[in-house]
C-alpha cells in the first residue's frame, strides 16, 4: 500500500473523526495515511465552517502530498536518471531529493570536529 501525506497549510489545527477514529493534525504538521483512504478522508471534509464572528472553526486547507518516486513506480515508468553515486531513479524531483540528501550528510562531515594529532618527537642529537 502506497502512504501520502496529508498537510493541514492552515493556521489552525484540524480536529475530526474518520472511520470512528480520531483525528489531529496541528497546524502546518501532516499525517500518513494509505492513498485511497487519503481521497476519502479529504473528500468528506470539503466544506468550510464559519462560527458567529465569521472566522473559520475547521480549516479547508487540507492537501495530499505523495512521493514521485512511488508515484512513477505505480505507472511502471523506466529507470531514466542517474545521481552521480550510481543511483537510479525514475523522476528529476526523486534525483533532486536524492542529491540534497546527499548535501547535508557531506555539510554534517565537514562540519564535524577534527582530530587532534600528535606530533612527533624531535630527535635530539
């Protein structure tokens, strides 16, 4: 089963029942859920709800977010693009993430601290 994330973009936090089970997202967090039950909870909360003051109770701004490479692999697309390690994938956004991945494990190594070393001793004559 393939997951998505579901992001809740809205400054509010979204509080609601799905299947009979509670759900909560804070606002600007996401959750994973499989990708059909992600279209069913998105399609049953459409609507906008506005209390007395005219501000929003339950936030709209609810999106699915999936992974191109899962994507691609779903629709059986060929192994086109190749990072410079020798990894295979099938979209530029895959590639993209792959080799900033690859950024910040090279930034941690070289930010890490050096070794202290020993000097040798002087011989004496």
């Amino acid at each position: 089963m393939a997951f998505v994330k579901v992001w809740n973009d809205s400054q509010i936090d979204f509080v609601g029942k799905f299947k009979d089970k509670a759900i909560n997202i804070g606002s600007g967090k996401f959750i994973e859920m499989g990708r059909a039950e992600a279209h069913t909870f998105l399609s049953e909360y459409s609507t906008v709800r506005i209390n007395g003051a005219g501000k929003h109770q339950m936030p709209k701004m609810l999106r699915m977010d999936e992974d191109p490479e899962i994507k691609a692999t779903r629709y059986n697309q060929p192994l086109k693009y190749k990072a410079f390690d020798g990894t295979m994938f099938r979209t530029t956004q895959g590639l993209q993430r792959h080799e900033e991945l690859l950024q910040t494990q090279s930034k941690e190594v070289d930010n890490a601290k050096p070794k202290k070393r020993r000097t040798a001793p002087t011989p004496t004559i």
